[in-house]
C-alpha cells in the first residue's frame, strides 16, 4: 500500500499516474475502462491526499488522471471536489470539459453555479456566461448571492442583459452590496449611460477604492474628462488617497483636457507616494506626456522604469511616431526585439506608421512580411487598415489596395483609408469608384468618408458629383464639422464658385486655421491675391494663429498675383514673427514668386543661398519660370540640377523641349526627346473635360472621334474669323513642331482647351457660363484665343489649368495675363 511520505513536502508532487503505477490505467474523464481493484481502493482512499493532488495538476491530461480517480474512488461525489474541478479545468481553458463536468454535478449549489459563471468569463465566453445565468435563475431553486453578479456583469455584451441582471439584483436585495453595485456601475459606464451609473454610485452606503476607480475610469472611458476630475476631487475630499488604479484612469483624462498642470501634479503625487515604479502607472505617464509633446518627460518616466511590460514599449514607440519622430519610434523598437519582447498589433500599427512618415519602402515591405507570416492582416482589421494606409502614404497604391482587399471583415476606416489613400495620391477616379462600392454596400459615411472623397470631387472638378455628395452631408447634419465643412469650402472653390465657397466659409467654425487656409488657398489660385491678404489680416484680427499651411496659400496667393513686395515680406514674418522654419515647399513659392515675376536671377541666387539642399520642386519651379520667359541658358541650368535630383519625372524634359520650340532650337528639342525615349518614359498626354446634361466629356488635343467632332470644328473656324476681325493673331510660338505656319494654326486651333470651349457653345444655352478643367497649364494662344471668345459669344468662360483659375469675361482674364 501506498503511504504520503513527511519528506515530499514542499517538493513536486508527482502526478496521479506515477504514484499509484500502471496497474490503474487512468484514461478519461468517464474512466468508466480504469482496472483496480475494488477492495484496495476502499483501502487506499482515506490514505490519498487529494487536496495536495489538485494542487499538483497543472496540465490537463494530467487533471483527466485525477478525475478519473475522483470516480473510480467514489470522491467524485462530493459537490465540493466535483466543483474543484470545475474550477481546476477553467484554470488551464479547457471550458468545454469544465462545462461537461458542471453538467454531470446533480445537485449543484450556488458555489457550483457561481464557479461554472466565472469559468465562462475568465475563458471570454460572455454569451455563454449571460445565458448561464439566466438558466439558474429560471431554473434552478438555488438562490444566487453577491458572488454570483460582478462576473456576469462584466460579461454582458447587451446594455438589455445588464438592465435584466440589475433587476434581479434589486429584487433579490444586493443593491447596496459594495462589489456588486461597483459592478453595476462599470457595466453602465462601459455602455456609455453614465447617469445611471453615477445614480447608483450616488447612492452606494459605502464606498471603498473599488468603487471609486469604477467611477472615475468609466467617465474617463467615455471621454467625460470634466466629471471625471470632479469626482476626483470629491473622491479627496473623503480623504480617499489615489492609488495606481487612479492614476492610470485619470491620466489620460489630463492628456484629453490638454491640462499639463494638473497632469504634472498627479506625477508629484505618484512620486511623493512611492507609485512611480508602477508599471501601469509609468505606462500611462508615458501616454499622457506624449499627447502632451513632453517627449523628454516621457523619455525619463520610460528610462527610470524598473520592469517594463509590452506596453511599456507600445508607449515610448507610439510617443515619438505620434509625434513625428518616427526614426526614434523605430530604433526602439529594434531595442524592444533586443530586449526579447515580441512586438504585438499596437506595436506594427505604430511602426507601419512610422515607416510611412521615414518614407522607407524597404522597411514596410519588411513589416508587412513580419505580419503576413503571422496571418495577422486578415485576423485584426486595425492592423490591416495600418498596412493600407503606410502604402498609400509611400505611394504604393497597388499594395494599398491589395492589402485592403485582403481584409475579410473591412470595418469603415477600411473604406475611408482607402478612399483618402487614393485622393491624396491624385487617383481621384478611383477613390471615387470606392466610394460607390461602399454606398453600395450599403455602408454609411461619416466624417472621414468625406474628407476623403470631397477632394477627389474637387479634383477632377465635378461639382454635379460634388452637389450631391454636400446634400447627403447637409441631411446627416455633418457640414458644421470644421473638416468637412472646409472641405466643401475646398470643393466649390476648386470648381470654380469662389462665391459659394466664401458663403460655406462663414458658417464653419473659424477658430483654428484649418478653414482660414482653405479659403486663402482658393482665393490665391483665383488670381486673387489682394482679397488673400485681406483675409489673412481678418483671420489675425480674430485671434487665430497662422500656421506654416497658412503662409504656404499665402506666397502662393502672391505668386499668382505678382504681390512680390508682399511675398517678401510673409516670409520673413513666417520666420521672424511665428518661428515657423520654412518647408522645401516654402522655398519653392518663392522661387515660383520671383520666377514668374520675371526676376530670373534673384530666383536663381535665392536657390544657390538656401540653406538647404534644393529638392525637384525648387529646380522645377525655376525651369518653368524660364519656359515663360524664354530664358534657355538658366533652363539649361536649371535642368541639369533638376535630372540630378529627379531625371525620371517626364514633365521637366517637357519644359526643357518647350524652351527649346519656343525659340526655333529644333536641334535641342530633339536631344531632349531622345533623351525621354532612351529612359523609356512617355509624356503626359494633355486634355480638358466639361460637364454638360449629367456627363462628363474628355477632350485631347486634335481629337476627331467624338460624335460632333465636325460641328466642333465648324464653330471654331467661325470663331477664328471672327477674333482675327477683332484682332486676334495666331502666336506660333506655342506649337512644339517644326511644320509649316498653316498647319501650326490647323494645330492651335485643334487644341483640347478650344474643343472642350467649343463643345460647351454649341451645347450650353447662349450666354450661359462653361467651366472647363486641364489637366496641364494652359497653352498661351489658347488663352488669348479665349479671351476673343469670351467677347463674341459674350460668356463668362471659366477654366482650371494645372496652376490656377482663369475667369474670361468681355475680353479680359481675371488673371491679367499673368499667370
């Protein structure tokens, strides 16, 4: 026989297997096949320590051997070892044979009850949990008691199933029980009714910690900062310390105010109260200094931490990729995997974040690889939405949208993500295309789905499209959302009604810049440049502090004015008055500024003292100043800096040949097309578009296909005889072929800006506006062309070029031929 021996305390108990040998052949829980004998188990079984046998199972096969002896012993029986192993099952997941297990329990009492109910939501089976105890209530005599709510509580997935479960708490008297009313109240607050929640804590007898904390972090959660704080206080007040539970809910509530004050006194507190080591509260005191910008705080919290969890590292990487400091964000995260912490879906969603703002393609390959290995992208849709945003912001829409369409359950930052990737690559068409297949599904926008495709809207010009989608926004009462609202400002200023957009202007919130520079932007690329001003000095004398996207409409507002003088003067403001260090796109403006005044030199010694390296944008601006001026021997230099830096963009080879054709060069014009023919690149055809009777019609350059191509043509040569009557004269400057002079005015006249205006006649009743848009900046004889029109057929003639707006009315351009 068997004996427990003094000398295995405090040791590894072996398990039921190895003590009673191979002669018990403990297989299943029915052990119904186990072979013993009868008359040794009567004589062990008051020998067997069981208890020390329960605390010893720590795998389920070997909790299976243990049950199988509770059977064949008899022990089983017992309510109180059959509830054991209820609990021991649950402890290690197994919930389906913690489940047969409480089935096969007869009279069951409220413990075995209470332990099947935290089983289910220890495991995260809430359903089965809420379902659990309504089978007790209305089934069984036993009676619950204030065990038997706080888990269930937690498990409710239906603010119904908690307002039953409350019901019962009142009828069976537990109300005023501490644990089951801080329940009741968590389980409200994460429902978002926080009066009923705060009513019930109002009228607890009394209060510990618990409930508090209960209180204050459900408030928190529910982004109600405000009570949150009051209840703080009251809390104080009762002489209630904070312990690290309150911190860690209240901290974010600090960073949600923009309160660093009162966030900095709750960090004395920690450190006066020995709080500071920690872990969940030097977790939040990272997250809430990020949101604060105090990185360097950050940083030290992070730094004086004696043990750091996951998301510990989630923290800091989120702090400085938040921040816009994504080279840090990713060098701490190769420290994380130095340290063997295995990054989690926070983590990517951070770190795809960061490779985005680095611009590394390499590195998010590399990620996305990680993440593809793991099979995570169709498992979480947060970290799939991260993916498809980092690629659209790289560029690399054709990833984008494979990822996204790997995503099995897409929620709607999905589609918006998607939507917002394609506009802000210029892929207007398709993000318009998305947008459908998303209402086609049925899937109602919200704020974020228009601020995505609003622009798209604006960028092709399609103000029927855009109408509709501002009537949608005005029925779901979202046109007071100072984004969206600035982008309807965006919208119909960009398609040419800068009078209604100055009305949608006034009726959004105006106390950040966000809409004060939409409406600059639009006034600048009107050619509006005085009324830019103007309205810059208005937002000032409203007390709005200008930003570096504020000056950036500003000098463009200037540029296409000819404002020099006042150019000059912003950007020395920008520096010396607000501290804004200016962008590569700054810079860029102003090259543009002094460029297109004529003031090719300045333009070119303001490069050569920037102190920064010029990018494309910079070089490119001087080479399109010289392509208005003529001006070959800069172009040449301006170009040769511009294929260092960028030899692949064919538009820059398209303005050096135009310099070339423009003074009679033939032989320059075709060394640079060799050139462009040689890398394989091919140039952007031009076209114009006009939306007329619901549709849009696309225009290239000596288009012959559409079906009035002849009365197109007919109308053009009218019009030609009428502008040379009034004096208009063919410039043969602008056409980029060496042919005869009949046959270059057979060229201008077959231009797609003249096709799509000529269309527009004949289609349109007479007087009536035409609004045109051109994908390139528009020909100069086409818009002296248009000018004569505008006067014959005595319309407003509206058109969009790549750079800016030209209204053409009685024979004059609003631009004043400065463009």
């Amino acid at each position: 026989m068997f004996r427990l021996l003094p000398a295995w305390k405090g040791r590894h108990f072996p398990t039921p297997l190895q003590l009673f040998g191979s002669r018990y052949l403990l297989y299943s829980t029915s052990a119904i096949c186990v072979q013993i004998p009868i008359n040794d188990i009567d004589s062990e079984k008051k020998e067997i320590d069981f208890e020390l046998l329960f605390r010893s199972c720590t795998k389920i096969p070997v909790v299976k051997q243990l049950h199988a002896l509770l059977i064949v012993s008899g022990r089983v029986q017992s309510i109180f070892n059959a509830t054991k192993l209820v609990n021991l099952y649950a402890h290690l997941g197994n919930v389906s044979l913690s489940c047969s297990t409480f089935n096969q329990i007869k009279r069951k009492d409220t413990y075995t009850w209470n332990s099947m109910l935290s089983s289910y939501v220890r495991n995260g089976h809430f359903s089965e949990a809420v379902s659990c105890v309504y089978r007790m209530l209305s089934t069984s005599d036993v009676q619950p008691d204030f065990y038997t709510f706080p888990p269930v509580l937690k498990a409710c997935g239906r603010l119904i199933d908690g307002m039953r479960l409350h019901c019962w708490v009142f009828k069976l008297g537990f109300e005023w029980d501490i644990f089951v009313a801080s329940s009741l109240v968590h389980m409200y607050c994460r429902f978002g009714q926080l009066i009923v929640a705060n009513r019930i804590f109002n009228d607890m007898p009394f209060r510990d910690m618990g409930c508090w904390n209960s209180i204050i972090s459900g408030f928190c959660q529910n982004g109600s900062a405000v009570p949150a704080l009051v209840i703080l206080d009251q809390m104080r007040l009762e002489g209630k310390k904070m312990d690290s539970v309150t911190v860690s809910s209240i901290l974010p509530a600090c960073a949600q105010m923009g309160d660093s004050s009162r966030g900095m006194l709750i960090h004395l507190y920690v450190i006066k109260h020995g709080l500071e080591f920690d872990v969940y509260v030097s977790n939040a005191l990272i997250n809430m200094y990020a949101k604060f910008g105090e990185l360097g705080n950050a940083q030290n919290v992070f730094d004086q931490m004696v043990t750091r969890d996951l998301v510990s590292w989630n923290s800091i990487i989120a702090a400085y990729e938040q921040n816009d400091l994504p080279h840090h964000a990713i060098n701490y995260f190769h420290e994380m995997q130095l340290n063997h912490v295995q990054p989690d879906l926070l983590t990517l969603v951070s770190i795809a974040s960061s490779n985005a703002q680095t611009r590394d393609f390499v590195s998010g390959k590399s990620i996305h690889g990680y993440i593809l290995r793991r099979c995570w992208i169709s498992e979480d849709v947060l970290l799939g939405n991260a993916v498809v945003d980092m690629y659209a912001k790289l560029g690399i829409m054709n990833s984008a949208r494979m990822v996204f369409n790997e995503i099995s359950v897409k929620d709607l930052v999905s589609w918006n993500t998607i939507i917002t990737g394609y506009a802000q690559n210029g892929l207007a068409n398709e993000a318009i295309e998305v947008y459908r297949t998303m209402a086609c599904k049925n899937i109602t926008p919200d704020e974020g789905t228009w601020v995505g495709v609003l622009p798209a809207y604006a960028h092709l010009g399609a103000l029927r499209e855009g109408t509709k989608a501002h009537g949608q926004v005005l029925k779901r009462g979202l046109h007071l959302d100072i984004f969206v609202g600035t982008c309807l400002v965006d919208l119909y200023g960009k398609c040419g009604r800068l009078d209604q957009a100055l009305l949608l202007f006034y009726e959004v919130p105006r106390s950040s810049s966000i809409p004060w520079n939409a409406i600059l932007s639009c006034h600048g690329i009107h050619g509006c440049g005085v009324t830019s001003l103007q309205l810059f000095r208005d937002m000032l004398d409203d007390g709005v502090e200008p930003d570096h996207v504020t000056f950036l409409s500003l000098l463009v507002a200037c540029s296409h004015s000819g404002l020099v003088g006042q150019g000059k003067l912003y950007f020395h403001l920008m520096q010396q008055e607000y501290g804004i260090k200016p962008s590569m796109k700054h810079y860029g403006c102003m090259v543009d500024l002094f460029g297109r005044a004529g003031q090719l030199e300045i333009a070119y010694n303001f490069i050569k003292c920037m102190p920064v390296c010029p990018d494309a944008s910079v070089w490119g601006a001087l080479l399109s100043a010289c392509r208005i001026h003529g001006n070959v021997e800069l172009g040449k230099v301006a170009s040769g800096n511009l294929f260092e830096v960028d030899s692949y963009n064919v538009g820059y080879y398209v303005l050096l040949s135009n310099i070339y054709a423009n003074v009679g060069r033939w032989e320059g014009v075709d060394v640079v097309r060799s050139w462009v023919r040689d890398k394989g690149m091919k140039k952007t055809p031009g076209w114009s578009s006009i939306e007329l009777n619901n549709t849009i019609e696309v225009f290239y350059t000596g288009n012959q296909s559409h079906p009035q191509s002849e009365e197109i043509y007919k109308e053009l040569a009218i019009l030609n005889a009428k502008a040379k009557s009034l004096g208009y004269t063919p410039d043969y400057s602008f056409v980029l072929q060496d042919v005869e002079d009949d046959e270059k005015e057979n060229i201008l006249t077959s231009h797609n800006e003249r096709l799509a205006i000529a269309y527009g006649i004949l289609n349109s009743p007479p007087k009536s506006p035409i609004r045109v848009f051109k994908n390139l900046r528009v020909c100069g004889d086409c818009h002296n062309m248009t000018k004569f029109i505008s006067k014959i057929t005595e319309r407003e003639i509206i058109v969009r070029d790549s750079n800016r707006f030209h209204h053409f009315k009685d024979g004059f351009c609003s631009c004043g031929d400065y463009w």
